[in-house]
C-alpha cells in the first residue's frame, strides 16, 4: 500500500510504508507530517519597525508591535531603511542559517 503525502512548497513525495499493522507508528507518522503541512502553510500578517542587526554579516529584520522578532529570507530593498514602519504579510520557512536572531520568514506581500 501506498500512502502519498504531497507539500508544495517542500516538494514531499511518495511515501511507501508497508508495515501497517502497527497502528501506533502509522498515526505517529500521519500526525508528523500534518503538523508540518499545517505549520509551513501559515501565512501572518505582520506590523512593526524595520531593524538592521549586526550580528555575523549583519542583517535585516522586522520587530513586531508585540516585541517578536521576524528575519526575512526576501528582504525588499524598499523597506531597508532602519525604524521603518511596516506591515507584511510572511509565511513561516525552514533554513538553515547563521544568523540566530528571529524567526525566519519569506514576505509575500508588503505595504509601507
């Protein structure tokens, strides 16, 4: 039997499990990959000020009206400008990367 998991943006293929009297591992493995699904398709709509940071290279990021941190993977040049105010719309990413500050996010859309 096969059971196919399909991510868009992640590109998840086929999965094959054979096993499946073993309910408990099925289960597990089901909730594993909802709750990444779920998790990579949550789309926030962000207001706060732009911030560079000097760690490593230094970088971009945005401090929301609530204090949390947001690093922008897609940084556009029109909102490099440090204490500007503004609100995007991000989705949530999985990297790797130097930098550890924030929670990193790609900008879909943008206002200033």
């Amino acid at each position: 039997m096969k059971l196919l998991l399909r991510f868009n943006e992640r590109k998840w293929t086929s999965f094959c499990y054979r096993d499946w009297s073993n309910f408990e591992t099925l289960t597990n493995l089901f909730h594993t990959f909802h709750n990444k699904i779920k998790y990579y398709n949550i789309m926030k709509n962000i207001t706060g000020k732009v911030k560079f940071i000097s760690l490593e290279t230094g970088f971009w990021g945005i401090v929301d009206n609530q204090g949390n941190e947001w690093r922008p993977i897609n940084m556009p040049e029109q909102l490099k400008k440090e204490g500007k105010q503004v609100s995007v719309m991000v989705r949530e990413v999985d990297e790797m990367s130097i930098f550890m500050w924030g929670t990193p996010v790609r900008i879909l859309s943008f206002s200033t």
